[in-house]
C-alpha cells in the first residue's frame, strides 16, 4: 500500500438498513430511519484509513464505543455496510455537498454528522435511491 504524506482526507460509507431502525444521535435525540441505503460522508485530518478500519471493524463486529453520529449507525443490528470510498485530500464539505444535490437524495435527520460544520452543510447523512 502506498503511504500517504499525511493519511488525509474525505470517505463515503455505503450504508443499507434492512427494516426501520431508531438510531439515538446524541444531542440530535432519537430519530427513525426508513429501510433504505444512506451514505455517511465523514473526513480525518490524519489516520483517514484507520478511522475508515474503525468503522469496517464496527459495523462488523457490532460492538465497540461510540464516538460519532454514524457509530449508532453502523452498530445497529438491521445495518449492514456496502462500501466505503476513499478520497485522499478531499473535503467532506465539498463531497456532502454534490451528494445532497443528487436528485432523489435526501436528508433524513438535519445535522447528523455535520453538527460542528462551518460550511452550511444540513447534514453528512444521505438517504439514497
């Protein structure tokens, strides 16, 4: 594997949800999720391949400790994750952006994964069709 200067980036995670799920989003509450397929898109200024493994390991596993909006997600037992992309320098804003403006994109609960963005961004949680 090549090594990267700085292991920067952007990531989407292709999630699918097989029934209804609850999903509690810290301050944003408990909200319902439809069946459906969603896509997170998340970033780390440093260690982007190994915060990806964190949440393969998760969504795997189904256990472990919940550090982000998306880790309630992924530990749900109705979700299963797809895929994950990996977008070496890019900016999460930048990527939410272009995937909110898809048509029949969607999103479910405003703020998820996005509550300290500074870019306007209404969420960093899609649904997809």
């Amino acid at each position: 594997m090549e090594k990267r200067a700085n292991n920067s980036g952007a990531y989407q995670l292709v999630i699918r949800l097989a029934r209804r799920a609850e999903i509690e989003a810290g301050r944003l509450g408990c909200h319902l999720l439809k069946a459906g397929t969603y896509v997170y898109v998340g970033s780390a200024r440093r260690g982007l391949r190994q915060r990806v493994a964190r949440h393969q390991r998760l969504a795997e596993m189904k256990q472990g400790r919940c550090h982000w909006h998306v880790d309630r997600l992924l530990l749900h037992p109705a979700s299963r994750l797809l895929r994950t992309e990996i977008f070496d320098g890019a900016e999460e804003c930048v990527l939410s952006k272009k995937l909110g403006r898809r048509p029949g994109v969607t999103v479910p609960i405003p703020g998820f994964g996005a509550t300290d963005c500074r870019h306007g961004c209404k969420a960093h949680l899609y649904r997809v069709k």
